[in-house]
C-alpha cells in the first residue's frame, strides 16, 4: 500500500472529479453537435479523458489507496 499525503489524495480526488465531470459535459453535448470536424475533436477528447480515468482509477488500485472498511 503507498501512502500519500493528505495534500495528494486531494489532488487525486480533485482530478478524477475534474475529468469525470468533462466527461459528462462532452458526453451530454457531442450529440448536438453539427460540425463534424468539432464532433470529431469532442469523440476524441472524450476517448483521451475515458484513459486518464482509467488510468487515475488502476493507480488507486494497484496502490490500494482507497481502504475500504466493512459496513454494518
């Protein structure tokens, strides 16, 4: 398990909202979208944020950097 500092884990956080929220945004506007050339800009985008996500979420993982405590 690494440990991070209470200052990284808030980054951490702060950027996986940051891209989960730009996500949506893209996700709810690409179908409104007529110009194909910025619709084809905003798919690509949207793939690049779906693998920084990806990417946050196997680092918190592998890192077991969430504990998880049983609920009862």
């Amino acid at each position: 398990m690494r440990h991070l500092t209470a200052g990284e884990v808030l980054s951490l956080n702060g950027l996986l909202q940051m891209e989960t929220n730009s996500l949506a945004v893209a996700k709810a506007t690409v179908g409104v979208i007529t110009d194909q050339q910025l619709k084809n800009l905003t798919q690509a985008g949207m793939t690049a944020s779906e693998a920084r996500i990806r990417g946050l979420q196997q680092f918190i993982t592998e890192n077991e950097i969430v504990e998880t405590a049983e609920v009862q």
